[in-house]
C-alpha cells in the first residue's frame, strides 16, 4: 500500500494564485526581451489599461510607448 502523502491529491490553485504566478512569469520574460520594442496603446482601451501599459513598457528593456 502506498504511504498516505504519495495518494493525497493536490489542492488546485485559487485564482489568486494563478494570477500571481502568470504575473510574475510575464515579468521575468519581458525583462529578457532583446529587441527594440513599439509598444501602441490607447487610453480607453479596456483590455490593457494605461497603468498595464506603462508598467509592461517600463518592463522591457528596449520599450517606446506609444499612445
């Protein structure tokens, strides 16, 4: 019989969870970005956010914001 920790399921992750784990992947790949990068945004976009935009821009080595 297997040992009691080997059968024990693992929680799924809360939505929370999730999202910080995608943030922080997003973070460290753009930071890696080794091309000039136009980034093109409006500000009623409500898909990517002036805050999303600007933090994304500030994240990329190499990055023009464009509004």
């Amino acid at each position: 019989m297997a040992p009691r920790e080997a059968t024990r399921r693992r929680q799924p992750l809360r939505r929370d969870q999730l999202t910080e784990l995608r943030e922080d992947f997003g973070r460290a790949v753009l930071a890696q970005v080794s091309v000039p990068v136009l980034l093109i945004a409006a500000e009623r976009d409500r898909f990517f956010p002036t805050h999303l935009a600007q933090e994304t821009c500030a994240l990329i080595p190499d990055c023009t914001l464009v509004w």
